[in-house]
C-alpha cells in the first residue's frame, strides 16, 4: 500500500501535468464534483468560492500564452481517514504573448496548501491556495542570489557563517 506521501505525489504531478496542458476539464476531474463549496485562491485574484467562481476563473482564455509550473518539497498531513492536507512550494513561469508590461517569459515561487477528500477514485482537491511570498522577502532573495561566490568563499575563509 502506498503511503501518504506517495498517494500526494502522484496526484500532485497529475494535476500540474494538466495545469500545464492548461486542460481544464483534466483539472476538474482532480476535484471533488460532489463538494459544492470549493475553494481556489490563485496569488493573483480574490478568493473563489464554489463551482460557478472556479469555473470563471478557469474559463479565462489561455490559448496563446505557455504555462509551466513546477513543485517540490511535499509535506502531507493526514487530518483524517479521508481528509489530508498538501503543503508544497511551487515555481510558476509564464510567456503572454503580446503582453506590454512583462514582453518577455516571467514566473516566481509561490507556497501552496491544499485540502484533498479521499474518494473512491483517489484523491480529489476541495480547497487550494496559493500563498506567495512577501515582496520584501523575494526581494532579499534576488540581492542574496546575485553575491558573486568569491564573495561567499572569502567570508567562508574567515570563518564566517550563515
């Protein structure tokens, strides 16, 4: 019997694959028909509640722009025998075409925590939500990431540490 972890994973990749196609009824079939009140939070929009909201916010057109979106780090509760909840960090990079204010392909990383019921088909989604980091915090990240590692080296000769 698979774990947990492993039950998670497998529906985790299922559901970006499709978010990748963009294939929303592919996406659908990953949530729980049966709950009339869902929820999906993207970082970008306000909270969408029940069916009607989620298919609003799906229905959008993105034929022409390309998608990827990436996750790791899993960590998966069991909050019940057919309840669990799926906490993860995702990298999500995009390309509109056409677009004025970002011309070129622009992503960043987001954390994400769902609610998944157990259902006689597997796992199936009932709340998702996307929690982006701060500003500050992305910011600190990019001046982090742009030391040149000489820089890293010599305060590691020295015994410095962080």
């Amino acid at each position: 019997m698979a774990s947990l972890h492993e039950e998670l994973t497998e529906f985790l990749d299922a559901y970006f694959e499709a978010w990748n196609r963009y294939d929303v009824p592919a996406m659908k079939a990953l949530w729980d028909a049966d709950e009339p009140d869902v929820t999906y939070l993207a970082e970008e929009a306000e909270p969408h509640h029940g069916w009607d909201a989620v298919h609003r916010y799906w229905g959008v057109d993105r034929s022409q722009s390309e998608r990827l979106v990436s996750w790791h780090d899993l960590h998966a509760t069991r909050a019940s025998d057919d309840v669990a909840i799926a906490f993860f960090h995702a990298n999500w990079s995009t390309y509109i075409p056409g677009n004025r204010l970002y011309p070129r392909p622009f992503g960043g990383p987001v954390r994400i925590s769902m609610v998944l019921r157990r259902k006689a088909d597997g796992w199936r989604a009932i709340h998702y939500v996307e929690c982006p980091l701060a500003s500050i915090v992305q910011l600190r990240k990019a001046h982090e990431d742009a030391v040149e590692p000489a820089l890293h080296e010599r305060l590691a000769a020295k015994g410095i540490t962080y």
